[in-house]
C-alpha cells in the first residue's frame, strides 16, 4: 500500500493537513488532534457504510442525502441535536460524507455556540479534490445555491481513498468534472493526460494532484477577492443548470456542461481557440460525463437563474473564461446576446 499524501494548507489565522491515502478514517482523533467530544454529522447514504469507522462519537446526525436537503431548516435540527447531545464549545464536528454534508456540517459548525471545530473526511471524489479544501461551507435559499454561508476552516481534511470503492459509478464521474476542472486551471500536464483518457496510476495519485491546484489557489487568495474566483470555472453555467433542473442533474455534471458553455464562450469571444472546447469534451467524455445541456432546459431559463448567483458583482454576471489551458480569467462585461447564444450552441437539439 502506497503511504499515505500530506498536503498542508496555510490560511490566515493558521494551517491544516489534507491527508490522502487508504484506510485513515479509523485514525481520525491522531491525524486531526481530536480530543473532545465528536458530533458525527453523515447521510443516509453514507452513514450505514462508514459511520462505523468512528466508533466514538457522542452523537451521530444523519441528514437526508441529496443536494434537495442542503437548507436551513437542515441546520435547524442539527443545532438542536447537538443541544440533546450536549456538545458545547470544547466539541468537534466531523463531516462524513460528499459535498453536500461537508457544505452543511461546515456551517453548522461555523455558527454553533458561535463556532466549535471542525474536521472533513469526505467519502465523494468531488469533496476529496474540492469541497473538503478552503473553507466554504453553506447552504442553499430557494433562489440559488449557497446563498448563506461562511467561511470556515477545518482542522484537518483526511480522505480516505478506500471510501470511493462504494461510490457509484455516476458519482465518481460526478467527481471527475472537478478534476478536469483542476487540471484546466492549473495543472496543464494533468489535463493533457485526462483529454486523452489517462487517469494516472491510482486514485491517491490523481486526488493529490488535483488537491493541490486547489491549495495553491486558497492559499493566494483565502476569502476569494481575486485569483481563487478562478476555481468557478464552469460553475455560473452549472449552478444555473442545476436551479432550472430542480437539482435532477448532479453538480458535477452540471459543472461539466458548464465547462464546455465556458469554452465556447471564450471562443465566441474570441479569447481562446474554438479547438479548445472539443479537448474539453474529449477530457469529459472519458469520464462519462454529459457535454450538452438538456433540451428541456430553456437557455432563456438559465440566463435568469444566473441573476441569483452569488458570484456577480454590481449587478453585473462574472464569468470564469479561458485563454488555454492553465490560463483562465475573470470576465464581468459579456454581452447577454454572447450567453444566449452559446446556451443555445451548447443545448441538446430537441
């Protein structure tokens, strides 16, 4: 068995190790410095395959899987059972789970009693290789996505590899879309491999790699006002045709789609080449992943949901673009008629 990977992230108040590798869950009080009491926040996907793993805990919370329970009055009953519990200040919140839980137990434990700790074991490659790194928790208001939230720094990430041998096929594809995601923003070699269909060696290789194209970017720009934007790419697209779906589509599917929607912006801006968009689409294609939006959801539909995301500025819609691989930029002037026209470029025909 290979060793397991440490990467460390360094914030402003701090730093933490993001640990990789197999079978770490069972050392999670030695690898995280645990010594109060856990409350093991889960789903009922999850729970009944590796709660087990952490046979200590003081309470276990299990929430309804899927992104459709990623809401406050979610959180509502979380703070009331960690009160029953009787958690206070000296306790840790453990996050078990994909991103969906990771997002919600990182909020919870953002704001219980004003802040208790708070430690990542996520199970999903999507939450390995980004929503376990950086700091973002939140949850969802019915106009959008991650409307409320905070930032909130773990005390150690450990991602236990061995945890992905149940994931469904689809999830890990899921996963794949924030990979390719990686690779286009800051690992060139990486993408190079992946539009070919070369996923490395192991799972622990490409998890590492990808992680770290992420720590670089948090570490720059920790509260996003500048550089870590770029780990939007593809997401003003996806979070909107997640909205419109009604959340049928996965977010890294939705991410997928809305990488392609980007490059074909860019081209039809004229900042990169239109080449670009078919190796992405290659890059997706071999992990499974959709590069077409359906056609039941309206361009004009999305555009809309757009106006609800958080990340615009003065009104204005910001854009994650690409120049080329490894080269990516923030863009808040694109013309509405640009969007349309690639939503509907990129749109299943009916």
């Amino acid at each position: 068995m290979r060793d397991m990977d440490i990467l460390t992230v360094t914030h402003p108040v701090g730093q933490y190790n993001v640990y990789v590798g197999e079978g770490l869950l069972g050392r999670l009080r030695e690898l995280a410095g645990v010594d109060g009491r856990i409350a093991l926040i889960t789903d009922s996907n999850v729970g009944p395959l590796y709660a087990q793993a952490i046979p200590d805990a003081a309470c276990v919370i299990t929430m309804p899987a899927g992104e459709q329970n990623k809401t406050l009055a979610t959180v509502n009953g979380m703070y009331e059972q960690l009160l029953a519990a009787g958690m206070d200040r000296g306790g840790v919140v453990v996050a078990l789970g994909g991103g969906v839980v990771g997002d919600v137990a990182g909020f919870v434990a953002a704001t219980y009693m004003r802040g208790i700790n708070f430690a990542q074991c996520p199970t999903s490659l999507l939450a390995m290789v980004d929503a376990s790194v950086g700091g973002k928790t939140g949850v969802d208001l019915p106009q959008g996505k991650n409307l409320v939230g905070a930032f909130k720094q773990p005390t150690a990430v450990i991602a236990d590899i061995a945890t992905l041998q149940t994931l469904p096929s689809e999830e890990l594809s899921a996963g794949m879309a924030e990979v390719i995601k990686h690779g286009l923003i800051g690992d060139v070699d990486l993408f190079k491999r992946l539009e070919i269909g070369d996923s490395l060696a192991s799972f622990q290789s490409l998890v590492t790699r990808a992680i770290r194209v992420k720590q670089l970017v948090v570490q720059e720009d920790p509260f996003e006002h500048g550089r870590r934007a770029a780990l939007n790419l593809g997401h003003t697209f996806g979070h909107a045709i997640e909205q419109v779906s009604q959340y049928r589509i996965r977010h890294g599917e939705a991410v997928a789609m809305g990488l392609v929607a980007a490059a074909n912006l860019s081209a039809r801006l004229g900042y990169c080449s239109p080449d670009l968009q078919g190796r992405i689409e290659a890059a997706l294609e071999y992990a499974n992943l959709p590069v077409r939006i359906p056609a039941d959801l309206p361009p004009q539909a999305q555009y809309r949901a757009m106006f609800s995301d958080k990340k615009k500025a003065a009104g204005k819609l910001r854009f994650i673009l690409l120049r080329d691989v490894g080269d990516v930029f923030v863009a808040d002037d694109v013309p509405e008629t640009a969007v349309l026209e690639t939503l509907a470029a990129v749109r299943n025909t009916p």
